[in-house]
C-alpha cells in the first residue's frame, strides 16, 4: 500500500510536536509482513518496510498500533547506524 509516512522519534526518543507536524511526509510503498514461523512457533514476528525514494530503515517487531480513517500509528525497532531504537511513524494511506 502507498502511504505517506512521518518518524515520530528521533534515536529512540519522541520528538516535539512541533517538529514532526512541520516534517514532509515520505511517500513510498509499505508491506507489512509476517517473519515465517519456525520450529512449530505460532505468530511470529511481524517486519514492516518502506520502500521509498528518502532513506527509511525498516522496523523490525513491529506492531500497529492505531488505525483510523486513512492513517495509522506503527511502531517498532528500527535499526541505523549500528544502534537499534525504538520508531514510531504516522502513516497516511495514499489513494
């Protein structure tokens, strides 16, 4: 699904308010997928990427977290730079 999408968190920490309304959305093609089960186990982890032309890591145990109308709250683990932060991103489904 096409969405535009804007990170809540910069290295794990929530950024003001301010900042991410006056962000410009990156538009791009999100899947979210299930990892394979493996040994019997049920429900694994789900992996959320973004496709898009702006660099976005992929969230790893990702989880949503709120759907309403044309958005969405998605969370996750994101990895950069060698460090492994916890992400949140608006998501609004593009039409």
């Amino acid at each position: 699904m096409v969405v535009d999408l804007v990170e809540l968190n910069h290295a794990g920490r929530r950024l003001p308010r301010e900042v991410w309304r006056a962000a410009v959305p990156i538009r791009g093609e999100l899947s979210v997928l299930k990892y394979m089960s493996w040994h019997g186990h049920k429900g694994g982890p789900v992996f959320a990427a973004l496709r898009a032309q702006g660099l976005v890591a992929d969230l790893s145990k990702a989880r949503i977290w709120h759907m309403s109308g044309r958005s969405t709250l998605l969370s996750g683990q994101q990895r950069t730079q060698g460090r492994t932060d916890d992400q949140v991103c608006w998501c609004r489904f593009v039409q």
